[in-house]
C-alpha cells in the first residue's frame, strides 16, 4: 500500500473547491507516454494551472500502470525542478470495478473514477457507493457517473447516449458519497462526436454541431448546488490539426468536437473538470505525420516525437488559458 501523499500528489477535493469559487475548471489530461506527461507538466508549469493526470483502462494494457505511477511521481519532481510545484493529481479515468479502482488506489492513485454508467441505477449506486467507502478510508478522492455519453474508444464505447436526468442526481450524490459527478449533457468521446446528419455546416462547409444542453446542467445545479461537476468527451477537434493530418496522408473524415466557446461557458459554471484526450492525439498525429512526410530520411524517433511535445504542449497551454481559465491558480 502506497498513499499518493508521500509521492507529493493530491486529491481533487481542495482544487475543486476553489475551481468552482473561482468559476474556472481543472483540466483531465490522459497520458500513455512520457513525451504526453511531459507536454502536460511543462504546459501546466508555465501556466501555473494545477492538473489532473488521467490514466485510462487502455492506458494500463499500454504502458502498465505501475509504469504509469512512477511516471506520475516523476512528473511531481519534474514540475518542481521547472520551478512550481503545481498541485497534481493522478486519477484513474473510467474504472469499472471495485477491484482495479482498488489496485489504483494501493497504488499511489490520489483519484478514482468508478464508471457504472452503463448500469440499472441500483447498481450504478451499489457499486459506487463500495469504492467510496474504500477510497475515503485514504483520503482518495471518487468520480461517480450519471447518464451515457456517446462515442467509441479503445475502452470506452456506447452507441446511443442519455442525457443525465436531474431527478436522479441528489439521490445519487446521498447514498453513494461521490466527491464529483461526471454528467451527460452533449459531449461524446472521440474525434467522430456528431454524426454529420446531426449537424449544420457553416458557409465553408464546416460542420456545426448541436449544443450542449446547458439547461439539464443548471437543472444539475439547481438540486445539488456547489457539487463539482465533471465534462468527459469534450475535445474541440481543431480542424487545423485534422486538416495537416488529412494532407499528410491521414483519412479522417467528418471530425467534429465540442466548441471551445461553449467549454468556456462551463467552465465558469459547477463544472470542475474538464477531460481532454482526443485533441491531444489529433495534435502529436500531425506534428509527426507533418515531420515523416517532409523528412522521409529521418528515422531517429526523437525528431518526430519532439515536434509532436512541443505540438501537445502549445494545445494544452491553450486550454489552460483559453479555454478552462486555470492559469494562475496552482
Ligand atoms: O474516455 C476515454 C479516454 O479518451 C481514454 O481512451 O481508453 O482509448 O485510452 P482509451
Ligand atoms: P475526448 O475523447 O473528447 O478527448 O474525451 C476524453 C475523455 O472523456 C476521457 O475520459
Ligand atoms: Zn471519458
């Protein structure tokens, strides 16, 4: 047993609270790598934003998550030597048992999500409910899960998605415990979030996609006021990013994510958490498709995959001060 305090981590709980006195949101960042967890912390120091360093299912079969924690405790001591020590917190993203939120949190983990979504209601709260009971005993923090977003990933997949119902969520937070709750309002995982018959398209044939429903989340609000709020799937896709991956050989075709004007919008409300992941892949894709078909005699992997750093780092930098409004507040 490892407690993430002796490894300088934290859990959610103090940063959530002033994320949402301060109306701006924490930004979830996924890693699987090191050039990602080094994009992320430098990002994150040069903007003074604390962060969430989030490690899915997929990302343990990848990388191993013992491999992972380590990289997590490295990226406390790395953030220190480029001097802020940034509260950072290292949270499983998506669990879906007791049982590997459990391995996560004798790990070292500092934050657990336990995804019973996809479950009856009673055993979304059941099975919520135990990991609580089990985390809080170590002073770990838990994202429970209301409503289905859409959208196909590695690990996480559902064809159809429901919106959060308002009348479930003060029940849920009661019997259950959770610290937050990840809610559906709109948002999909993935590069593919619409399909195009479900949007509009602008003069420019850019596709437009549906709103967020920003009338369930002030419903949300309304019942349990103060409780931190989390957004999964909300990458905005930038059409720059797909476009340099399309003219490089890539095929990805109708890509489209959440508008960044309308995660800003969130971000000043109960929203806490925001989670990004697809951007991040869109953005290494290109910066190293770009470098491999402008140098096909290079071969050595660090001048791809710099390039592709320095790529993820600019985006999240962005996100930090343009999107979430977390800068300034580690
Ligand atoms: O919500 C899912 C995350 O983007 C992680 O995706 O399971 O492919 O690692 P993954
Ligand atoms: P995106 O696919 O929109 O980046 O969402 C990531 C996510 O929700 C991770 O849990
Ligand atoms: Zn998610």
């Amino acid at each position: 047993m490892v407690s993430y305090k002796e490894l300088g981590l934290v859990n959610s709980r103090e940063i959530f609270r002033k994320a949402m006195a301060g109306k701006y949101a924490i930004p979830a960042f996924n890693f699987n790598n090191m050039e990602q967890m080094q994009a992320i912390v430098m990002a994150c120091v040069e903007t003074k934003s604390p962060v969430i360093l989030q490690v899915s299912s997929g990302a343990r079969k990848y990388a191993n998550q013992t491999l992972l924690r380590y990289m997590a405790q490295g990226a406390v001591e790395f953030a220190k030597e480029l001097g802020c020590n940034i509260p950072i917190v290292l949270h499983l993203d998506h669990g879906d048992t007791f049982e590997l939120c459990k391995s996560c949190i004798d790990l070292g983990f500092s934050s657990v999500m336990i995804d019973g979504s996809g479950l009856p209601y009673n055993e979304n709260v059941a099975l919520t409910k135990k990991v609580v009971e089990y985390a809080h005993q170590y002073d770990v923090t838990v994202e429970g899960e209301l409503g289905v977003l859409a959208g196909i990933e590695d690990d996480v997949a559902a064809e159809h998605s429901a919106y959060t119902r308002p009348e479930d969520v003060e029940d849920f937070v009661k019997k259950t415990g959770v610290d937050s709750l990840a809610i559906s309002i709109g948002t999909s995982h993935g590069a593919n979030k619409f399909k195009p018959e479900q949007c509009t398209r602008n003069a420019d044939g850019i596709l437009i996609p549906p709103p967020l429903r920003f009338d369930i989340l002030e419903e949300i609000e309304k019942r349990i006021p103060g409780f931190p709020i989390v957004l999964h799937g909300s990458s905005s896709v930038p059409q720059d990013k797909v476009a340099i991956i399309n003219k490089y050989g890539g095929a990805l075709k109708d890509a489209v994510g959440i508008p960044e004007d309308q995660l800003r919008k969130a971000a000043t409300s109960a929203v806490c958490k925001v989670n990004i992941d697809s951007d991040g892949r869109l953005a290494m894709t290109a910066a190293i498709r770009e470098v491999l078909a402008l140098k096909p005699a290079e071969f050595d992997p660090r001048k791809y995959l710099g390039p592709a750093r320095d790529a993820l780092k600019e985006l999240y930098k962005h996100k930090v001060v343009d999107v979430l409004g977390s800068d300034n507040k580690a």
